[in-house]
C-alpha cells in the first residue's frame, strides 16, 4: 500500500489513504490523522491506556533507573528512570498480519472465524 518503495507508511501516505477511502479532502483527512495522534499521546501522557479493539493498545512502561556507559570514553553513567510508550498488537491485527505473510508465501491460508 505504501507508495515511497520501502516497505513504510508515511503520515502523508496515511493521509493520502484517509482522503481516497473516505472522500474527503487531503486538509480534512490531515486533521483527522492529526487528531488520533495527539488524542493517543495525550492520553499517554496522563497515564492512560488505550485499546482499540481489534488493533492493539498503546500503554506506558516504565523503566527504572540504571547504570550505563558513554560509548565514547567508557565512563559510567547514571541513566535516570523514564517511561516509554510501548504498542501490544491484538489479537485479530497478529492474526491478520499472518494470515496475509502466509498467502504472499504461497502457504495455504486459512479463514479464522469471529
């Protein structure tokens, strides 16, 4: 689907989908993009999981603090606790992905009732 040759979705790519699959503009289709990213990471940022059924979660983790070296010179570092987001794949997404890797492999593919 991706049209840049490398295997990756742009976020004007995304747009670009949003704006052919719905009939809308590319600016509308732009805000819409714009407004699921900044709902998921505001809600991250107040700690919040979110699920979207079918597709995965996104969630916090935190990691704690550690003791690392500079690449450069070897000395030790103290590296502070911080938190990262982190995106589990649900179940039908993992399903889904397979499902196709295994049909562009020639392997049989089999229907998965739900």
């Amino acid at each position: 689907m991706t049209t840049n040759g490398v295997g990756s979705m742009t976020k004007a790519e995304l747009v670009e989908e949003v704006s052919r699959v719905s009939d809308l503009t590319k600016k509308h289709s732009e805000v819409i993009v714009d407004t699921v990213f900044k709902s998921i990471i505001d809600a991250l940022h107040r700690g919040e999981k979110i699920e979207l059924r079918g597709f995965g979660s996104f969630r916090l983790r935190k990691r704690e603090p550690r003791k690392g070296r500079n690449p450069k010179t070897g000395d030790k570092v103290d590296v502070p606790p911080k938190k990262v987001p982190y995106f589990k794949p649900g179940k039908e997404l993992k399903e889904l992905i397979n499902r196709e890797a295994e049909a562009a492999d020639g392997s049989p593919v089999v229907a998965v009732a739900t």
